[in-house]
C-alpha cells in the first residue's frame, strides 16, 4: 500500500470497509440470505429453505442460464475477434484517424443500452438482413454493446508492446503473417483473456437491450430474474441471481488461470 505507516494503513483500511460493506457487500449478502428464505417480514428473514434453489437450477431457469452462457460465449468471442482486428489495425493509423476509430467503437457504450437494442431492432427488422425474432439479434447486440471493452483492452496492451519483438522477427525473415500469429499474439494473450473475461461478465448481466429483443425461445437469465421479482417471486429471483452470480464467477475465474499460465510464460 502507498500508506506506510500503521495507524495510516487501519485508516484505510477502515474507509474501505466503510465504504465497500454498505455499497457493495451489503446488497450481494441480502440477495444470498433471501434466496434461502421463505418469508421476510421484520428485521432478519425467517424459514431456511432450499426449494428456492430446486426452481433456480431447472427447467425454465435452468434452460435461461444455457441461453445466457450462450450468447455470452458467441458475443464474447465475436468481439473479441472484432476488437483485437480493430486494435491491431489502429495501432498503424495516424492519430486522428485512430480517433475516429475510438469514438465509432465507445459510441454504443456512451449511449444506454435500451438505444442500442431499439437500434439493432430497427436496422435488422426488414431485409436485406432480418434477424428480429431470432437468437442471432439478441447476441449482435450483446456483441454490439461489449466489442468497445475488448477494442480498449487490447489497444492499451497493443500500445505497452515493445517493437524491438517485430523488428527481431523481421530481420530474421519472417513474414507479417507469421509475426502477427507467433510473435504480437503470444504477447497479447494475458490481455485478450482479460478482455474475454470482461466481455463475458458484461454478456452475462445485460437486461435492457435484451428486453427488447429477445425472442420467447430464448431468453437469457437476467430476463427471467426480472420477470420472477416482477412477478412477485423476490425469493426465487434471488437464489436465480445468486446462481447467475456463481456461474459468472466460475467462468471468470477459469479465465484468471489461463491468464495466469500466459502471463508466467
């Protein structure tokens, strides 16, 4: 820590903890102490149950959590495909033009995200292309919302490289294909699982573009943890996000491993 002495460092940490226990902590445990309860009407819940749980690991939930890691998946790899491309091929622009490219690529992030599905709502609604309806507009527009993380992870890593690498390469003969797959992507792995990962977390949690667009034969979990509080079911909807939380983590993490191998080597 950059504080050094001791009474300095239990200051800190005491401002942490008073300002992470009720904005972050505090909401997360309620949600985990709820999806075990069976009635909540005083000050602590009462009836400890596991029926909660039962409903939240099948049949329609268990089908929106399949949907969910799905389109999380595709939307993920899709941007990452299209972002890291994005990245490599600004780092040889000029500075303005690499603006431009940045704005075009943070511009569905600068707007809500219900713009964004009610933009791809309208675009692919009418051919040429016309994917309303379909499981394929629900994760363009997950790609369209996340595409903007992976571009800046990747472009801050692009940037860190050292040249010293592709020139080396070069001189020995080899071909821009060949440096790009054996020399500038082995680089950028640690930051493209980390942009995998941050991809993923954000698929996975997105409600208002999906409200808009999600066909009945595919509805992802967050859409199905609004409908169950909507519906009244907090409890049901608590242990659903508590399985949406622990799933997420469980990927994640998976994820931190490869990074991790990647960057020792």
């Amino acid at each position: 820590m950059l504080v050094h002495s001791r009474k300095g460092r239990w200051a800190a940490w005491a401002l942490f903890a008073v300002l992470f226990v009720p904005l972050f902590a505090t909401p997360l445990l309620v949600i985990a102490v709820a999806s075990f309860s069976t009635n909540w009407s005083g000050a602590f819940p009462s009836g400890a149950t596991l029926a909660h749980y039962e409903a939240a690991t099948r049949g329609e939930s268990l089908a929106a959590l399949g949907v969910s890691l799905q389109t999380a998946v595709g939307a993920s790899l899709v941007a990452l495909v299209v972002g890291t491309w994005a990245a490599l091929a600004a780092a040889s622009m000029g500075r303005r033009l690499r603006r431009v490219l940045d704005a075009l690529f943070m511009l569905p992030v600068a707007v809500p995200s219900v713009v964004v599905g009610l933009a791809v709502l309208v675009a692919y609604s009418k051919p040429p292309v016309t994917l309303n309806g379909t499981r394929w507009i629900v994760i363009l527009a997950h790609t369209v919302l996340v595409t903007a993380f992976a571009f800046q992870s990747v472009s801050a890593a692009v940037s860190r490289l050292d040249p010293a690498y592709e020139q080396a390469a070069a001189s020995l003969g080899a071909r821009p294909t060949y440096v790009l797959w054996r020399v500038k992507l082995p680089l950028l792995l640690p930051s493209l699982n980390a942009a995998a990962g941050l991809c993923f977390a954000l698929s996975m949690g997105e409600l208002s573009a999906t409200m808009m667009l999600y066909p009945p034969d595919w509805m992802p979990l967050p859409v199905q943890i609004f409908a169950a509080t909507d519906r009244g079911s907090l409890f049901t909807g608590s242990a659903v996000a508590v399985v949406l939380m622990a799933t997420t983590l469980l990927v994640l993490l998976a994820v931190s491993r490869v990074r991790t191998k990647a960057s020792y080597r």
